[in-house]
C-alpha cells in the first residue's frame, strides 16, 4: 500500500519519460544507482566517504553539508537524489524552488530500503532492476529473520561518537536492522534518528554489547566495568561501514551485525 501510495505522489512532480541526468546527493542513493546498473545516468554525485571509482570521473556538488548548487545546475539535472540530513535546510528550500524533480530517500525500516529500489528504478528507467533487487533484498532479510527468531535479545548501545555520546533512535534503520538479528537498541525510545546522550542514561540501560566505530571510540567504556558489555568484554567496532549506507550492501551488512549479536549472545 506504502510503495502504491508513492508512485502516485511521484506522478505528480517525475515526468513519465524515465530521467536521463541524475545528481544524487547521498552516497548510500549513489551506491543504489550502481546496484542498479544505471551509473550511465549519473551526472555529478555529491561527496561524502570514498567514492566508487567507477564514478571518479563525475563532477563533485561539494560534500555532505555543502552542496554547490550553481554546479548542480549546469549540469541540468532532469531528477535529484536527495537525503535529507546530506545538505542544510536552506540549500532543500533553493533546490525546490528550482524545480527540478527530487526524489527523497530516508528509509528508516529494512522494507523501506527495499521500496526505494523500485522507485529509484522506476524513475531512472530501471524498473525492472530494480524490481529484482527489492525481491533479492526482501528475500535475504527474510532468511535473516527467521534465523535469529526465538533467541535470546541482547541489549545493544549503538555508538555513533564519543565525544559527546551519540546513539541512534528507533526511528533509524540501523535499529531495524538490530531488532532483525534479536538485539534490543537501548535507545529504541527515542524519536531522533541520531539523539545525543548522558552517560547516566547508558548506564541505567546497561547494555550487554556496545558497537562503536573504531576501537579507539570504545576505550572510554574500560572506565565503567559496571557496565555488562565492560563486564564481559562485548566491545565492538560496527562490523560494517555498510550498515550507515544503506543500499543493497546493507543486507550483507546487517548478516555481520547479527552474527556479532549472536556472539555476544
């Protein structure tokens, strides 16, 4: 019903004639234009991370927060990718008045992220890649679901930084994807898809596995062996990168988180 509901809405602003000069301004919707096998439709990417050298020769739009826009609109883009939180909302509110048809992905559940395969595919003229992908994707966490169902749920503190404490919401898919392997996001409460936190706070919830970026951001924890993850040395760097770009490489991703849940477990 979701997916029918968008097409419908994207009817209203996508021109029938599937888009032939696309500016994607989100790395994870750039990896997604790859999976889709329409990288020939990329015009200019907007940089954040590494990019793909498939793409080393598009022109860059800046980087994430910093959108050059009198590039973008040389490059007379006919459709543009956007994530929200990749460019200020100053920037959003020039990039509509420019009318340029936009398309914006923030999946926040697994199932959405496999709705935005269809959509982007459509909208490109790969529909029916991009149908294909969302039936592997679907598949794949349907097989991870039912793995992990009926084990035991393990509290998780998903750190984003250190220094302040940052986690993630409910409202963000890193926090399906934990829910999808057993695990339990201490923060799942919380509105915001990235809410800064106390330390009190982590403490009270007393997670049993901590996944932070590196091993460096986890050193701080060694000061509080109250803690169960201090406790029983579930300290773990995120085991993917994938798992904060989400494309079709966060179903293998997601795969590497459940196996270090269940480590933990």
């Amino acid at each position: 019903m979701r997916t029918c509901l968008l097409l419908a809405a994207l009817l209203l602003v996508w021109p029938l004639q599937a888009a032939e000069r696309v500016v994607s301004l989100a790395p994870s919707l750039t990896d997604i234009m790859l999976e889709l096998g329409a990288a020939e439709r990329l015009v200019g990417v907007l940089d954040g991370g590494e990019r793909p050298a498939q793409l080393a020769h598009l022109p860059s739009l800046g980087r994430l927060g910093q959108l050059e826009l009198e590039t973008l609109v040389s490059l007379r883009p006919d459709l543009v990718l956007l994530w929200p939180d990749s460019i200020g909302p100053a920037q959003r509110q020039q990039l509509q008045r420019l009318g340029i048809p936009v398309h914006v992905g923030e999946p926040r559940r697994l199932h959405e992220l496999a709705e935005e395969f269809v959509l982007i595919g459509q909208a490109v003229g790969y529909a029916q890649q991009g149908a294909a992908l969302s039936q592997r994707f679907r598949e794949g966490v349907a097989r991870l679901r039912q793995h992990y169902a009926g084990r035991p749920p393990v509290r998780v503190f998903y750190q984003i930084w250190h220094q302040p404490l940052y986690t993630i919401g409910g409202r963000q898919i890193i926090s399906d994807a934990i829910a999808l392997c057993g695990g339990q996001n201490v923060f799942a409460d919380l509105e915001l898809p990235a809410p800064q936190v106390g330390l009190e706070a982590i403490i009270a919830r007393d997670p049993q596995l901590i996944i932070a970026g590196s091993n460096a951001e986890l050193g701080i924890w060694q000061a509080w062996p109250q803690l169960s993850a201090v406790r029983h040395q579930q300290l773990w760097p995120v085991p993917s990168k994938r798992l904060e770009r989400p494309s079709f490489q966060m179903l293998a991703a997601t795969e590497q988180l459940c196996e270090l849940i269940d480590r933990a477990r």
